[in-house]
C-alpha cells in the first residue's frame, strides 16, 4: 500500500516541488497532458526543468513517485493518489481471494521536506498504521 503525489504543475507547484528532489531514490513523473496524453519523465529534475511552449496549454496533472505517507491528508499544492488505494480495499472486499496480505511502504521519511516531518517517524508510523487499520475496517476487511 503506497500513496503518490499528485499536482498540478503551475509554475508555484513547481518551484514547491524541489522540496522532493533528493540525490537518494528516483522520483519518476507521469504527466497527463491535455487531451489526455502521457509523458514520462525518469525523474524530478527532469520534470521540473522542462516547460510548456511558449503558449502551449499547461499539463493537467503530474503523478510523482515519492511515496507519502498514507494518512497525509491533501494541503493546497499537493494532493495524493489515496483514492486509488481506497478504491484497491473496495477491489479486495469484493474479491477476497485476490490477496492474502497486504504491506505498507512509505520508505521516504528521511527525505521528506521538513515541512512534512513535523512529528519523530515512530509517531509518523503510528499514524500510518492507525489510518490502515481504520481504512480497511471501513472497507470491510477488518472486524
């Protein structure tokens, strides 16, 4: 289970993002153009260092592949992809037998931007697993 970020490239989300640029981990970047056409990047700096054409329509949204913690909620800039994994809990309730575990993986803690780590990571985990356990009880997977 594993939660992505999720914008809209303006040019201040942009800046923003540089935050997430770390030398650790890549940060692959799907932008969904206008239209609905993909581009893929290998990474942030790529991402961030290209620019619509003079007059060309910005991209619509980017997904980036920095792993955030499963309870952040959404804040002006960001938002995540959780409603992909909520709707994964929906796919498990009604099929049971498709998977027999599941596993949380947010590994990024210590790159996170310092506005991001405004707790110590064992309070952060605990939270992570408050907010799974919570979520698939409402899914109907816990009792």
């Amino acid at each position: 289970m594993s939660s992505a970020l999720k914008v809209r490239p303006t040019n201040e989300v942009r800046q923003s993002l540089e935050a997430f640029n770390d030398a650790v981990y890549f940060h692959q970047v799907i932008e969904r153009q206008q239209g609905g056409g993909l581009h893929r990047y290998r990474d942030l700096p790529e991402a961030l260092a290209s620019a619509p054409e003079e007059g060309a329509a910005q991209a619509e949204e980017w997904r980036i592949h920095f792993h955030i913690p499963l309870h952040q909620v959404p804040v002006a800039l960001y938002d995540t992809t959780s409603d992909h994994l909520l709707g994964t809990l929906d796919y498990l309730k009604a099929h049971p037998g498709t998977c027999s575990h599941l596993e949380m993986e947010t590994y990024t803690w210590e790159v996170m931007p310092d506005t991001m780590k405004s707790r110590h990571v064992v309070d952060q985990l605990v939270e992570e697993y408050r907010w799974t356990l919570g979520q698939m009880k409402q899914h109907g997977l816990l009792n």
